[in-house]
C-alpha cells in the first residue's frame, strides 16, 4: 500500500495544471532558500567560533593550575614530576609566579601582573617563545606591547617596579620600587595579557616581592585541546586539592555561550523561514486535493481506507519538502566553498582576531535543519490531508 | 434456495427534510442481473449508493453479504464498511471517473493484481490502449476501462450507476452485452441503475422506483 500510495503521490506531485506548478515552484524554492539561509548563518556562526577557538588556543594554554598561599602545603616539584611522566597528552607545560605590583613612568602608575620565571630555562618560556620581542636579560623586565605603548617606553628606557608589600617599618609595610631596563616586549595578542603584564626573571622578582604572596602557576598545553576536561580532571587527585584548576573552555565559557545562544537565537528566527515556506506547502496541497477530489473519491468507493488518502498528501508534502532540502544543502555547500576559497566576509581583526570569518556547515546542522523540514512539513500536509479525508463521497460523486 | 446478498428492509433517506428514498424493501439473490428503473429524482443513485455502503440509510436495516450495514438505527463503522467494499462490491460510473494522471494499465492495475489488469483489458479488447491516457480514449473505451477497473479485484456485487448514460445506442448495447456475458460467466451479482427504458431486455429483474 505504502509503494502505491508513493506512486499515487509523485504523479499528482509532477501533475501540473493551471497555477499549481508556479506555486509548486514558489514551495520548492521557499524550502530551497530557507534551508540555504539557515545552513549558511549557523555555518558562519560555527566557523567563526571554531576560528576564534584556534585563535584562543594559539594564545592561551589549555589548562592553568593556580595555587595562592603557603609555599608549604604544596610540593610544586612533585607536580612538574607528575606532569614529566604525562608526556603522552601534554605538548608542553610552563611553571611562573604571579606578583601583583604596579610599574611607574614618571607620573604615570599601573597596576600589573608581574610574572616571574626563569629566564635562564627554556622550559619555562615555552608559551611566550614567539611572542617576546627582544633579549632575556635576567637583569630587565619585558613589557606587554600595549603596556610599553602607554607608558611611551622601548627597549633601553627605564621603568619602575614597585612592590606593594616591601619593607616593614613601624608603621607598617612601605612600597619597594627597583628601576630595571626594558629588554624587551611581549605581543600576545590578547589585549588584557599585552596591557597589564610585565615579565622578570624570578631571581630579581622573588628578592623584590619578597614580602607579596605570590600565586603560582602551572600552564600546561595538551596535544589535543578538547580533552582539556577530562584531563584537568584525572589531575586532580594526582595533584591534591590545593590547585585551582581551570581548562581553556572554562575560561572562555561566557564567550561561546553568548556566541551560542545568538546563534540559536538566530536559528529560532531564520526557522520561521521554513514555517512560512510550509505555509506554501499547505495552499499548493489544498489547490491539488481540490483538483484530485474526484480520484479520492474513487479511492474511497473502491475501498481504500482515510490512512492511504493522507498518505498520498502526506507523501506529496514530504517530497516536495525533501528535494527542496537536498537542493538547499547543495547551494549551501557550494556557496560555503566559494566564501572560503575566496575569503569574503571581511572583519576587523583587531577585535575579531581574525581577518575574514570561514563558514563551516556542520552535519549537526544539516540534521537539525532535517528534522525540522520534515516536522514542518508534515504539519504543513496534514491540514489538506484531513481535508480530503474529511470531504463526502457522495457528495463529490454527485458534484461531478 | 439461492442466498441474497443484498438485503434492505423499509429503507428511506432523508436529504434536507425531503425524502429521497421511502420505505424500500428489496431482496437481491447472487447472481442476479437487477435493473434499477425509474424517472430522474426517483432515488437511482441514492439506492445504489446505500446498497454500495458509501451512503448511510436516514433509516431501516440494510444487509450486504450477510453483514449489518445498518441496522436498528445503527451503522457498521467506516472503517469494516470500506475493508467490505474494497473486498467485495466493485462500482461503475455515468461519468468513468478514471484518473487523469494515469495511463489505461495504471488506471485498473492500481485497484488490483497488474496480470489480471492486462488479461481484462486484452478481454475488453483494449489491448492496444494499455499506455493511453483516458483523454486520449472515446467513450466507450473509457466505459469499458472502468469496467476493467471494477472488475480487477474479481468481486461478488458489481453496482453501476447509468453506465451507458454518457455512451450512444450501440455503445450502450456493447457494455450491456458485456455486463450480461460477465454476469452469465462468473456469477457476479449486477446491480444497474439506468433510465433507459430499451436496455430492459438485459435484466432478470427490474425494480421501479418512484
């Protein structure tokens, strides 16, 4: 029944007479262009975010452990040890102290984050290798760019380092500064790392904030990102309690949730271009019941039950649907090739930290896209469909 | 004793307060080749319809094949009535109603096996018309498809409703001959609803209305 009900449906659908096949036409191009729309939005969203993601990872490390307090309840050697012996996962890891200072040009005064390392081990500057320009002099501080740029300072020129909690005194703790050279600067490309952090070697830090609690750092990159959960969390028990463990995806969590939440608030949105489309189902469906009455009624007289009527009308929904959806894929992927290949949506990479935003069509999308197709679809069909079950035979017999 | 297979008991139908049929009782053995006579508005088609079960009695029992269609104020459900027409009782049209999307094979293998389709149409001598759409047939070529139609499931009640009314003399005479030949040769009972007062001949039996 269901080969014959098919059969029925594709020759009626394929049956043109009068106006139906422009509205045929203006169904299947609703569906077409609805799909594409839909497809083509969520796959700028979807490549602009995984852009942003390589972009973030290219900036940040994958997992930070932090600890702030007593040096003694935590064996900072014991944990670079654990770190040794996952050499499978981890691409490379860094360990640095972070001091909270403020640096001095003149009259001016900031506020910073001073990390302190080794600038003799190698080791420990694997995360700012590429991005420091100028010498490791042991004997200098590195300054983010944007820092050097509103302090007006280039390599040579001096700065201030003021310790906050320096020497003790009767009435209390007085500020410690240290003039030290600027041997150079560090362009990250994150703009809060690049105007508030300055880099020195950890002998000179430790001995100018020898009073300050440092807060320790372990920044670890893993050979694949994305296990960056489920790593940080085998860590845990290896390491103790003491650290604060935080993955890249935690970091930017707020960011791709708003960028999520757009997204599916524009899918929301550009949905209503297929509702609209399914309504052009519906009035092509109800033109061609009215137009086939007569063959229903035969059906009918001849035995067939309601079911096989809907679901000729079901099945010319779903077609027309369907081949309005592959068709729509197809201009989506073609298109999405073309604005790849030749780059064209443009935007500004000092904010986006990209020059054009790639499209990426997921499988998800294209599913999800499916599924709504043929949900609208069916709805779209089945008002005809219990029109023209709904319709008296003899009626329709006594009309002809 | 030859069983009915039709059965209706002092059956009246009502449209719009005006009674259509009134009070008929009619008896119909297997086999038969029954005329339903009478002027137009006498209740022809109406009757054809109840006995065809895709028109429901104002009132009175109707039996078909041994089964209540209505009876006591009560219809058999839509669902049992189509499975008993689709099974059993086959229809024939004034007006053909063929469907226009589908060639002469299509139009009476999709009511039933294709084989049988091919050897019925080679029967009703349209053999040569198997892939022509019914616009493309006469009158009577159509009139003799829709008979193949009917006829494909191989029922046991064939009900037509003025079959020859669109069709000339000789034409009419053509399908009556071969309704009477079907009839002879496999039994089926015929019902046949006509104005036409020269195809009386055919029938066993006639019923008047009006």
């Amino acid at each position: 029944m269901r080969f014959k009900a098919l059969k029925i449906a594709i020759r009626y659908l394929l049956s043109f007479k009068g106006s139906t096949f422009i509205i045929s036409l203006i169904s299947f191009f609703g569906i077409v262009i609805s799909t594409a729309g839909i497809l083509l939005t969520n796959g700028v969203f979807e490549g602009f975010q995984d852009n942003l993601r390589i972009k973030l990872l290219g900036s940040m490390p994958n997992i930070i452990l932090t600890y702030v307090g007593d040096d003694s309840k935590v064996d900072i050697p014991k944990v670079l040890g654990i770190l040794e012996k996952n050499k499978k996962d981890i691409k490379m890891f860094s360990y640095f102290k972070i001091y909270h200072g403020a640096i001095q040009r003149g009259s001016y005064i900031s506020a910073v984050n001073v990390d302190a390392m080794d600038f003799g081990n190698t080791k420990n500057l694997v995360f700012f290798a590429n991005k420091i320009k100028g010498s490791l002099d042991k004997k200098g501080v590195i300054l983010g760019k944007d820092l050097a740029a509103m302090l007006g300072v280039s390599k040579g020129d001096y700065v201030s380092i003021i310790s906050p909690v320096g020497v003790q005194t009767p009435f209390g703790y007085m500020p410690k500064v240290q003039n030290l050279p600027v041997v150079g600067t560090l362009n990250s490309g994150i703009f809060d790392i690049d105007y508030s952090t300055v880099l020195m070697d950890n002998s000179f830090a430790d001995k100018l904030f020898v009073n300050n609690p440092p807060t320790r750092v372990v920044e670890i990159n893993l050979k694949n990102p994305f296990y960056a959960p489920s790593f940080a969390k085998s860590l845990k028990p290896l390491i103790g309690e003491k650290f604060i463990i935080t993955t890249w995806i935690d970091m930017n969590k707020p960011l791709f949730e708003a960028l999520q939440t757009e997204e599916r608030g524009i899918f929301f949105v550009l949905t209503l271009m297929i509702v609209v489309a399914s309504f052009n189902i519906t009035s092509l469906l109800f033109i061609k019941v009215k137009e086939k009455l007569r063959d229903i009624a035969i059906f009918r007289v001849y035995g067939e039950p309601k079911s096989f009527i809907m679901a000729i009308i079901l099945i010319q929904g779903l077609l027309l649907s369907l081949s309005g959806f592959l068709v729509g894929v197809l201009v989506s992927f073609v298109l999405e090739f073309f604005i790849n290949k030749f780059k064209l949506i443009h935007v500004q990479k000092s904010i986006y930290l990209m020059s054009y935003v790639p499209v990426s069509i997921s499988f998800k999308d294209v599913m999800e896209v499916f599924l709504l197709v043929i949900f609208l679809s069916l709805v779209a069909a089945f008002i005809p469909s219990y029109y023209a079950v709904k319709e008296n035979i003899v009626r329709i017999l006594r009309n002809d | 004793m030859t069983e009915s297979v039709i059965e209706l008991k002092n059956v009246s139908k009502i449209y719009k307060d005006k009674p259509v049929v009134e009070g008929l009782s009619l008896s119909i053995k297997k086999g038969e080749f029954v005329g339903i006579m009478g002027p137009s508005g006498s209740g022809k088609s109406t009757t054809l319809h109840i006995i065809g079960g895709i028109e429901t009695p104002s009132s009175g029992d109707v039996n078909i094949l041994g089964v209540w269609y209505a009876k006591d104020g009560k219809v058999l459900n839509e669902k049992a009535v189509s499975k008993l027409r689709k099974k059993y009782i086959s229809f024939i049209f004034q007006f053909y109603y063929l469907l226009e999307d589908f060639d002469v094979l299509e139009n009476v293998s999709l009511f039933g096996d294709k084989k049988k389709a091919i050897e019925l149409l080679s029967f009703l001598r349209l053999d040569h018309r198997l892939n022509y759409k019914p616009y493309e047939l006469s009158g009577g070529e159509q009139q003799r498809v829709a008979i193949a139609r009917a006829l494909v499931r191989e029922p046991q009640i064939l009900i037509a409703d003025e079959p020859t009314g669109n069709l000339d003399y000789k034409e009419s005479h053509k399908i009556f001959s071969l309704l009477k030949s079907l009839n002879k040769e496999s039994n089926i009972t015929i019902i046949v609803a006509t104005h036409n007062e020269e195809l009386k001949p055919f029938f066993d039996r006639v019923i008047y209305l009006g």
